[in-house]
C-alpha cells in the first residue's frame, strides 16, 4: 500500500483526481470494444476521489476538514465462471490538511484510512462488461500529526462493508480499464464511511 498511498497523495494535493476521472474514462469510451479473453485471474490497480462527509472528520474551529481524499485500490478476483468472482481488496483513502493553533507553528495532518477483505462479484452477460460487487473489510483509521520535524500518530481498527459497480472497459485481450463507483461504511473511532468514484488497470490472465 505504500506505493499507493504515495500516488494517493499526490493526486489529492494537486487536486486533480476529478479531472483524471473524467480524462480516463474518456478515453475507456473511445478504445477498441474487443473481447476480453475468458481469464481465471484479474489483478487491479486503481486511483480515483472520494468523499467523507462525516462531521466527525471536520473542526471548523481549527479549519480542518478531511472530508476530499484521494483513494486507491488493489484487488485480485479470481473468475469462478463467467458470472462470479470471488475478490480480495485492499483499498485505502488519504486526506491531508493543516492547522496553525494559537499561531503556533503549522501543525502538517494526514489521515489514512486502509480497507481489507474478501468479497463477491456479479459480471453481466454481454459485451458491456456491467459489474457489482460487496465487501468485508478490516478497517484502520490511522491520523498523523508532523510539527517542526517531530511526528505523532494514533490508529484504531474496526469492521466494515462496501457495495461497488460500474462498467469494465476492454481494451484487448488481457488489459482492461474498470470504471467504479461506490459506498463504503466504517467507524473505528471516527465515522469514515463515504462514497467515491475510481479508474483502473486491470490484468486479465490466465485460461478458464
């Protein structure tokens, strides 16, 4: 997850996870429509935005909100027949924001969510590529706080569950760019549930 996060980070700060939302699944929209091969394993990799709009995650008296983060999945589905997969997910979300109280020094937050469990996955017949899908998750609530170099941080864990769907673009035999959106609810220490929207990779392989 580290490379992930790192790429996270980087998406939310620019503020252009909306953007490449739209530029990617553009391009999803104008590839080739070949078949994708009828595979036994699938291996994602993917980015996107998500909302947290819990007012747990926000202090208007210090001017923090964590609510816009940056999300990125990876999963591993394995194709029991041409209609359900059964998955393994390991998703995560990152804000960041900063606080300068009592005109102190600014105090750098950074909060990291982390999801982790098996699930299931409905494909729809035909050449649109439909999916849905439910999860289980392992929940960790992790929050960092950086001050003039020196660093702080606090994790609580939980449990929690997500619905998904959207639309698995083929763009040839073994390469595929899924488009998602989704729920996700957990409360380990602070309600983190949120909805968000995600573009990918996928690696199809393997014979059925």
């Amino acid at each position: 997850m580290r490379a992930i996060h790192g790429a996270i980070i980087w998406l939310q700060r620019v503020r252009w996870a909306t953007l490449t939302l739209a530029l990617l699944a553009a391009a999803a929209t104008l590839a080739p429509r070949s078949a994708i091969a009828a595979t036994r394993h699938h291996i994602t990799l993917g980015l996107g935005y998500s909302k947290l709009p819990s007012d747990d995650l926000k202090d208007e008296s210090l001017g923090i909100d964590f609510s816009n983060a940056g999300n990125g999945v990876l999963s591993y589905r394995y194709s029991l027949n041409s209609t359900w997969d059964l998955c393994l997910d390991s998703r995560g979300t990152v804000s960041t924001d900063s606080a300068t109280p009592d005109s102190a020094r600014a105090v750098d937050l950074t909060l990291l969510n982390s999801y982790f469990g098996p699930g299931v996955r409905w494909n729809a017949p035909g050449a649109a590529h439909f999916f849905g899908q439910a999860s289980l998750f392992l929940v960790s609530e992790n929050a960092e706080f950086e001050q003039g170099g020196v660093k702080f941080s606090s994790s609580q864990s939980g449990a929690g569950f997500g619905v998904f769907g959207g639309v698995d673009f083929p763009v040839g035999k073994l390469l595929s760019i899924p488009v998602e959106v989704g729920y996700i609810y957990a409360n380990p220490a602070d309600n983190i549930s949120g909805y968000g929207a995600t573009v990918g990779l996928s690696f199809n392989f393997g014979e059925m």
